[in-house]
C-alpha cells in the first residue's frame, strides 16, 4: 500500500512543521544561489525573515522567464561537481529551461515517484512499459528509476515505435504502462487496425497518464479502451519531472507530496492567494531540495485544491485536474477557449474518435477556428449524407459550448499522427503573412 508510510501517512500538523522547517532550509539554501542572493538584496529580504508558514508570500515568485534568464547555473546552490543530472523542459512554451539535480535531489524525486506507482497499486511482479521519452525529457527517466529502485520488471521503450510497443506489451505481458494521454489514445486506433483487442489480448491492468492536460472523458476512454484503471500523473521539470501531484485509487483529485513541496494556489493576474477551493495558478516551492532550489515558482498551470480529506487516508493536499496552462488559452473573435472544453465536447459525442487538433487562420482580417477531429471506424465508413449530419452535429455542439461557430473536418482514425511525445492541440497561423499586410496581431 505504501513506500514510505511514514511520510505518506503523517498528520496534518506534522506536514507542517515539517514543511516550515524544510522551508527555512529552502530559503537558505537559495540565498546562495547567485539568482536568489540578487532578488533578495533588492527586496531587502533575509533568510531569517522567514519564520512561519504565513511568511510564505514575503518571498518572491518565481518564472519561468527566471529561470531562462539565469541558464545556465543561476539558481545552482551548490559546487558544479555536484552535479550528476540535468533535465530540460519540453519547451512547449517557448525556449525550454534547464533542471540540475544532485545525487541527493536524484534520490528525494525517486522515492516521490516510487510512491506514487505503490499508491495506484503497482507491484513486484507487475511488467512496467514507460511509453515516454527518454532523455532531456523527465518522464522516462523519473518514472523508469522508480520503478527500477521498487524492483520491478521495466521496459524502458520509450516514445513512439507503435508497432515495437504493441508486440512488447503482447510478449512479455505488460500490465502497466505509462503514456501521454493523447498517445494512449493513437495507441488504440493502431490496435484496433491490427484488429488486436486490447482488454482481451493484453494483460494491462494499470495506465499512468500525464505529461499533457486531458479530460475526465479521456481517462474513462482509456479505462474502458484497454480494461486498465487509469491514474492521473502530473509533474513539471522543474519540480524534478514526474511524482509532482499523483492521483491515488480514489481518483479524486491529485495528492501532492507536501513534505516535498510546498503548493499554493494565486490569481494569475494579482499574485495573490485565491480563496480556499477557488481556480487559479499552481505555486509550488520545492522542499529538500539540493542543488536548485526553486521557492514559489509559477507553474503556469490552472487548478484548484479538493476540499476535505481522501478517501485514502493519505493527509497530502490533493488538485484537481489541469484545467490549462494560463497560456494555453486561445483567443478567437473575442472568446477566450482553452483546448480542454474542445476536448470534453468532442469526447462526449459517439461519433468522435480519439484525436484532434485546433487550427486558427485570419482570412480576411477574421478569425477561423477550424476543429479536426476524428471519426470513429463505423461512422466515417457512412455514406456522405450521413458524414456531412455528423459534421454540422459536432460544430452545433462546440457552439453550445464556446459560443463561436467553428469549421469543422473529419478525419479518419488515426489521421492525425503521434510520436508519443506531447500533443500539437493548437496550431496558430494567424501571425502568418497574408494577403500584403503583415499582421501581428495583439501579443
Ligand atoms: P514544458 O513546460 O516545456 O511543456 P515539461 O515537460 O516540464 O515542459 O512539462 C510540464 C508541463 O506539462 C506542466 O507545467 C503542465 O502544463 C503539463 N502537464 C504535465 N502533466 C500534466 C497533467 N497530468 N495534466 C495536465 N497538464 C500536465
Ligand atoms: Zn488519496
């Protein structure tokens, strides 16, 4: 049931004081660090000011704009040579920024990872598939180490390479796997056109998603798909990768380690604290952290924490799930649209296959969103009528929902492709040259 039951099991007011006094370590330890020393002499901030929890919001936040400013050693606490690791961000949103790990911070994110597959139900004896990327990219490497260190049988294949990924899951009877959601989805349509059934001619029983913002329907999909129960995983390089905030098998929202980290929720735009329970962006301070600490750094994430305590016993506060990245958002004739609500419409029509994509063009100094989705199998073989009543279907229901009349384009399964890396949810080309007059748009 538990890695480490101690921690996972401790009381509210031992997290804490546990938190407050890893906290002031935090603080100090940073204040060597040649970023952290600079902010704090211009706020005129010291390490002692620090002295409760509540004191939190005296420290200064922290961006991922920091973090490329100071590349590459600028939050680094400790001597070069102790080093071991360094991962990077994606760079979904820009440039990607550089995470440094110590043998110490290796070991702390391993055991947080261990956790979190014990927590779901993982055990020795359970064959373990990582799905995703291995190098610069965290998930491969966090998850495989965790998995390794529990003493279970690990396939590091890594992303992509369907068809290798279908036979190993069939040779040596994979029962875990750990995917990018929307890649869990690709999976399918390539098993389904091996003419494979998953629940019958695979052993999973457990499917760990994360890496990418994904709806409630997707997981049932993946669950009902493959026969597996499947966890919610959320993590971001710079809080080591994966292990950040896991869902238990209550699947009610996801605990973070709070003897770890140290979350808070603020409104994006004020930076304040948000009402208990109300959305806003994920703060997070790394706890017992090594070589970067990283105090109040703004994930970028929106989310809200669940009220009362989990059904599983475990004390660690829980979110809810990723409704976004803050600059996830999209803008189009004056409506503000995050992929997931496109997500959850089309998810929740029959017809609608696994995948799809958002395209946004300017003709005409007009804005055009045009949904690419995918049609299952037994409907994208009707005839053309019945394809085009489908179509005016799913736009009449993005309608309802976001108040702008999308293009819609129907695809046949497995039309849009996946490597196993990160989806491609939105392509934006409105900034595109058009027509003699080079528009770029509001920033
Ligand atoms: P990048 O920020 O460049 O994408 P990372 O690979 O570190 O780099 O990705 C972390 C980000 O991925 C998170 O900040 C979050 O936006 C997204 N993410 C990770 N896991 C989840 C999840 N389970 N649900 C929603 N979003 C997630
Ligand atoms: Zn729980």
């Amino acid at each position: 049931m538990y890695w480490q039951k101690e921690l996972e099991m401790m009381e509210d007011g031992l997290i804490r004081e546990l938190q407050l006094k890893r906290l002031k370590e935090a603080v100090l330890a940073a204040s060597r660090s040649p970023f952290y020393r600079e902010r704090f002499q211009q706020m005129g901030l010291e390490p002692e000011d620090i002295r409760t929890l509540g004191d939190l919001h005296k420290l200064p936040l922290t961006t991922k704009n920091d973090l490329r400013q100071a590349y590459p050693f600028g939050f680094l606490t400790v001597p070069k040579e102790r080093v071991i690791r360094l991962h990077a961000s994606t760079g979904t949103t820009g440039r990607p920024t550089v995470i440094l790990y110590s043998r110490a911070d290796l070991d702390q994110w391993t055991d947080l990872v261990a956790r979190c597959l014990v927590m779901t139900g993982v055990r020795q004896g359970d064959v373990f598939q990582n799905m995703t990327g291995y190098g610069l990219f965290t998930g491969g490497l966090g998850f495989h180490y965790a998995a390794e260190r529990l003493g279970i049988f690990t396939i590091p294949i890594g992303s992509g390479n369907t068809r290798r990924q279908i036979q190993m899951m069939r040779e040596f009877e994979t029962t875990v796997i750990h995917s990018i959601p929307s890649y869990a989805l690709y999976l399918a349509n390539a098993l389904s056109a091996m003419g494979i059934d998953p629940r019958k001619e695979l052993s999973l029983r457990i499917a760990h998603l994360g890496a990418e913002p994904h709806s409630e329907q997707v997981r049932r999909k993946v669950e009902e798909i493959y026969g597996v129960d499947a966890f919610n995983s959320y993590g971001l390089s710079e809080m080591y990768g994966p292990g950040g905030a896991f869902e238990c098998i209550a699947k009610d929202g996801m605990h973070i380690w709070e003897d770890a980290y140290l979350p808070e929720i603020i409104d994006p735009k004020t930076g304040k604290p948000v009402e208990e329970g109300a959305e806003g962006e994920l703060v997070m301070t790394s706890l017992g952290r090594e070589a970067m600490p990283l105090l109040r750094y703004r994930t970028g994430d929106l989310t809200s924490f669940c009220p009362g305590i989990c059904g599983c016993g475990r004390r660690h506060r829980r979110i809810r799930r990723i409704t976004g990245r803050a600059d996830d958002m999209f803008i189009i004739k004056g409506v503000n649209i995050f992929p997931i609500q496109v997500e959850q419409v089309l998810l929740g029509m029959e017809e609608a296959g696994n995948n799809y994509q958002i395209i946004l063009e300017r003709k005409d100094y007009t804005d055009i969103m045009t949904v690419a989705v995918e049609v299952q199998e037994r409907f994208f073989l009707g005839d053309r009528k019945e394809m085009e009543n489908i179509r005016q279907r799913v736009a009449k229901h993005l309608r309802e929902e976001l108040l702008v009349t999308p293009e819609v384009e129907l695809l046949k399964p497995g039309a849009l492709e996946s490597t196993g890396g990160k989806a491609v949810r939105v392509v934006d080309r409105r900034d595109i040259y058009e027509g003699g007059i080079s528009y770029t748009g509001p920033e």
